[in-house]
C-alpha cells in the first residue's frame, strides 16, 4: 500500500546524465586518443590543503580508472627551479613544454588584459585605467622590477619611505598590497605571498610591462 501510494504521488522517473561537454572541433584525418591536464601547485599550497602532489595524482588516475576501467594513464611531475616565479599552471605548461605555451611565450600578445606604463606611471585593466595611489604604484612598480624574486617587507619599506625620517612599520606593506590586490581584481594573483619574509611579483600571459 505504501509503496502504491508514493507511485501515485510522484512517479519515478530515471535520472537525467548530464551532457558532457564537446571537443573542439578535430581536423580531418585525426582522432581523439587522449588528453592532458595541466595542474598547476606547489608542494607548499598541497600541503595546506592536506594533501601531498603524489596523493593528488593517485586519486585523478583513480577517478579515471572507476570512470573507464580501460584507460591507460601517465603522469609526469612538472620541475621548475627553486623560487621560480610565475603563476603555477603557466611554469607547469611550460616545464612540459606545452606547444601553445611555447608560442605565447616567443610572441607574446600585443593586446594584453593588464598593462603596466612605468614610464607613465599608470595601469590599465582590460583598457580602463586603474586609480593607484602613489605608493600603491610604486609598490607595484618595485615588485614588478624584481620579477621573480621575493622582495622583503623591510626593502619595499625603505623604497617607498626613503625621503622620510620616520617609517612605518612592516605590516604597513601588508595593507598597500592588499588594496593593490583589491584593485588589480581577477589580476590579483600576480603578487604572490611569501609567508614570512615578502611579496613577489609573477609574470602573468596577460600582462604586458611597457618601460622606457
């Protein structure tokens, strides 16, 4: 009875698949055989998560074993040098030697999201100017001339500060940079965070440095 009562209040129905998403378009002459996924995070990042890159890879080659049990599957670790900069997904693509990676990087585009005038002293977001203050664009400008390397708090003081007497203190940096990143919006992840001792500015595909 019960179960002639919940078929007539509401009927089963299977559940709908989800539509999976198409490929691009393949040239002629050519098959579909496989796929890479570029991951882009360091040890540091897994390990926050609680997880480490080798679990990471265990559990996708598992997922890809459950869904076709008949797949073959490789992974292979992307090695970049200590400290490199640049954001992780673009290093990876290019640690294996991705070919459109390689082609963006020999010509780089011309009309780029993000574009940073040092000589004008301004910076624009997809052709509108951003409004930074002076020492907002001097915090970005400082980083940006040590692209790569991780700039202490104490040495981004003494730049912005040189003509005064009295500095701040070190979380000052902390605050300018956190505007910066707020007006840098989905741009943001340019200025990494290096817990402990500073900041570091990593080029971006999209971001285009003009200088004199």
């Amino acid at each position: 009875m019960t179960i002639t009562q919940l078929s007539s209040r509401r009927p089963y129905s299977a559940p709908v698949a989800p539509a999976l998403p198409a490929l691009r378009p393949v040239p002629d002459r050519a098959e579909a055989r496989g796929f890479a996924l570029y991951v882009g995070i360091d040890e540091v990042t897994a390990a926050q998560s609680g997880v480490s890159l080798a679990h990471l890879v265990a559990a996708l080659k598992q997922t890809v074993a459950d869904l076709v049990p008949d797949a073959q599957t490789h992974a292979t670790v992307a090695l970049a040098p200590r400290g490199a900069g640049g954001r992780d997904v673009d290093v990876v693509r290019l640690a294996l030697h991705d070919p459109a990676a390689d082609r963006n990087r020999a010509q780089p585009e011309p009309a780029a999201e993000v574009v940073v005038d040092l000589t004008r002293q301004h910076v624009r977001i997809h052709g509108r100017q951003v409004g930074l203050t002076e020492k907002e664009f001097r915090l970005f400008a400082q980083l940006i001339q040590h692209e790569g390397e991780t700039v202490p708090r104490a040495s981004l003081v003494s730049e912005l500060w040189r003509d005064c007497t009295e500095r701040p203190s070190l979380r000052t940096i902390d605050v300018h940079v956190r505007r910066l990143r707020a007006k840098l919006g989905e741009f943001q992840d340019i200025i990494h965070t290096v817990r402990g001792i500073g900041y570091r500015f990593d080029r971006h595909a999209d971001v285009l440095v003009q200088a004199a």
